[in-house]
C-alpha cells in the first residue's frame, strides 16, 4: 500500500496527512469487537486541512480523524479517496480504517501556533467523527476540547449515534464558541436503510439522537442527502421522512440528490443490480457515462416535490445548490449560553 512507504522513513508527498512516511505507521489492530475490521493507527502530522479560497464550501478547514467508514454506505461520496492510499473505494473502504490517534494533540498544537486564526473548521466532511470506531479511540473529546479553548468554532455531521456521549462537552464548547450540530439521515425505511447503510445505527436511533441534541439546546440540521431516484423520492416517502424529523425536534433541513462520484458510482451499481435490478436502466439514464450529478431536471422536479412538504412541517431549509459560498451570509443560529450567536452553514456532506 502506498502509504506504507518503500523504505523506512520514505515519504509520499501524495499520501494523505499522517501517512506520507512508515515512521507513522504505530500497529495494525484486528478484535473480535468489529468483526472483519482491520485499525491502522498512525500519528499525523497535521490535524487541520485546509480548504482552497476557491471551493464553495462554508468552511475554511476540515478535520478527519479518521480515514474510511465502518458505516459501508453503499452510495457514500467519500469512497474514491481511498484509493490515494492504494486501496480500494469498495469492500476496503468499509473495513480498512485510518486512525490519527494523536490527532488531539497535534490540533493543540496547531491551534496554538494560530492555524485557522479562529476560523470555522468543520469534522465530519470526508468520514464520520462518531462512526463506531470512536467508541473505541475516543478521539472527539479532545477535539473538542481543543477547539473550545481556542476560541475556534466548528460544526459536526455525523450519522453516529455515539454524540449523544459527548453532548455535555459540546454544550459547554457552545458557552464559548458557535457549533453547529447536523446529522445525515436519508433512508427512512427499515429494511432500505440496513440494505444500503448496513454499519449505520438505525434511523430510529438516529432521529432519538437528534431529539437529545435539540434538549441540550442546539438548533439541530438534518441532511436529508442523498435522496435516491426511485427509491426514497415518493411523496409519501418525503411526507414521512419530514415528519418525523420535525417530531425528533429538528429545525432545518438541506435535501439533495445522489451524488454518483468517481470511485462511488461502479461500487453502487453493482449494489443496484443485487438490490434492484429493475432500477438499474433508469439510473443509466439519469447518470450517464462520467456523470456525477442527477440531472438538472430531476433536482429541479424534486425541488418542486419537498418544498411544500418542508412548509407543511414547518421545517426551514433548502436544497444543496442553493448552500452559501464561504464568504456569503452567517447560516442558522444556535442556543448557547447567553444570546443565540450566528455560526457558518453546516458542511455539505
């Protein structure tokens, strides 16, 4: 693998942070706890990676703790870069994980030295900081820890249920800067979800995990993303999804099509053709050839379909086209202590 360099101490300037040298490389862990797993724990270099000035996103830095997902999302946008550490964006995406376990460290340390200069950084952009794997490692405490007493403010996207462990440090980080909580929710039928997201906790659980959050005080965001073609689309579909977001307490929500990137497409293809075989010529036809997005067409009719239903609900939000530049308009307030603050809009993904 290439981040396992050639020879002791060799670097790859195209390996990702923490992984350009073997010097990095602590031990490879396999447990009977996750069965079928393989940990490789690294000590990163950096913590923090910056996003170009150029990008759309909301944000100016990103942390990933850890590199691949235990969550096995068949459609999950982040798989082909796994390939940059020569494996694949299927079954070893699933199964491989990066773990940076001085990844709090390192961010004390480039905090300290004034990286970000109290810009927003936002977890959970790449792979999921509260996939089960953080059980195990607890990396976020510290994350969060180092971001609080920065003065840094920072948002979390996750599809973990394992938040609900750090929600009292997240709402203290709150009394001291803007955070910004959203969870990633987009199958709401059971025997759907555990088919195309088979290491996720279950819908229910994910919307109890939301209701927690909104207790704690946090205006919460739910990514209602990606909605598949044919599959989760339906009115009735929609209907339901929304209102039980609304029941978890959620207030916004950002709702968009599947993404078919490079890398993500063959691995999701291949699940459609197992799960749905009648389905597969309606996808080619909506994602042809080199195509990532689902036509313009179709985002604009699902448009048309989920924002009366949003009203409806009572649920504020938009889809994702219409998500801010980072230089726009501060996004959705949250509660802290004292007055509401203004914090950037939640992470795309």
């Amino acid at each position: 693998m290439r981040w396992r360099g050639q020879e002791v101490g060799a670097r790859d300037e195209a390996a990702l942070p923490g992984l350009e040298q073997i010097d990095g490389l602590v031990r490879t862990v396999t447990t009977p706890e996750f069965a079928g797993i393989t940990f490789h724990e690294v000590l990163a270099r950096s913590a923090l990676n910056h996003v170009p000035g150029s990008s759309a996103m909301p944000f100016a830095w990103t942390i990933n703790p850890y590199r691949g997902c235990t969550h096995a999302c068949v459609y999950c946008f982040a798989r082909g870069t796994h390939t940059y550490l020569d494996l694949d964006a299927g079954r070893d995406f699933d199964s491989q994980v990066v773990v940076k376990i001085n990844v709090g460290e390192v961010l004390r340390r480039e905090l300290a030295a004034g990286t970000a200069h109290g810009e927003h950084v936002a977890l959970g952009t790449n792979t999921d900081p509260y996939q089960r794997a953080e059980g195990r490692y607890r990396l976020m405490p510290e994350i969060i820890g180092a971001l609080a007493d920065a003065g840094t403010p920072f948002s979390v996207l996750t599809k973990g249920t394992l938040i609900r462990r750090d929600l009292p440090l997240l709402r203290e980080a709150a009394g001291v800067v803007p955070v910004d909580l959203s969870f990633s929710i987009a199958v709401f039928d059971e025997a759907l979800q555990h088919a195309i997201e088979p290491g996720t906790p279950t819908t229910t659980a994910r919307l109890d995990a939301v209701r927690a959050a909104a207790d704690a005080g946090f205006r919460v965001t739910v990514f209602l993303m990606p909605v598949l073609p044919h599959l989760t689309d339906s009115v009735s579909a929609l209907d339901d999804a929304l209102a039980r977001v609304k029941a978890a307490g959620a207030r916004r929500v950002i709702y968009g099509a599947l993404h078919l990137r490079p890398g993500v497409k063959p691995w999701f293809m291949d699940w459609l053709g197992r799960a749905h075989p009648e389905l597969v010529s309606s996808y080619h036809g909506l994602y042809p050839g080199q195509s990532t997005n689902a036509p313009r067409g179709y985002r604009t009719w699902l448009a048309r379909r989920i924002r009366p239903l949003m009203r409806v609900h009572g649920l504020d939000g938009s889809d994702e086209d219409a998500q801010p530049m980072r230089a726009s308009a501060p996004g959705p307030m949250i509660a802290t202590r004292g007055a509401a603050q203004p914090v950037p809009a939640p992470t795309l993904f």
